[in-house]
C-alpha cells in the first residue's frame, strides 16, 4: 500500500515538474518577446521623432517659399 502511494506521489511530483518547467519556457519566450518589442518600440519612437522633425522643416520651407511669393508677386 505504501509503494503504492509513493508511486502515486512520484508520478504527480514529476506531472508537476513538467508543468513548471512548461511555465518557465513560456515565461522565457514572453520575457524575450517583451525585449524585442521594447526595442522595436523604441526604433519606430526614433524614426518617428525624426519624421516629425522633418516634416517640420519641410513646412517651414514651404511657407518661406510662400511668403518670397506673395513678395514677390506684391512687388510687381
């Protein structure tokens, strides 16, 4: 009766065993999933700020080429 229990017991401690070390290969592969999209996050932040500064200067030209226009057109 004893071995029986203690088979019993085996088998669950090692059912839990493999349960856990599932858990923590998923806690693995979430933990370098979050990694990678930080840093995916932070790359588009950049390029983002960049695009921005861009569009920025593109629409300060622009209206300085509007305003040497409208000079231009008033001088005439």
């Amino acid at each position: 009766m004893a071995e029986n229990i203690n088979s019993t017991f085996e088998y669950e401690l090692k059912r839990l065993e493999k349960r856990v070390d599932a858990l923590v290969r998923v806690c693995d592969q979430l933990q370098d999933e979050n990694r990678s999209l930080k840093q995916r996050q932070d790359v588009l932040t950049s390029e983002r700020a960049n695009l921005l500064q861009k569009n920025e200067q593109v629409r300060a030209r622009v209206e300085a080429m509007i305003g040497r226009l409208k000079a231009m057109e008033q001088g005439s």
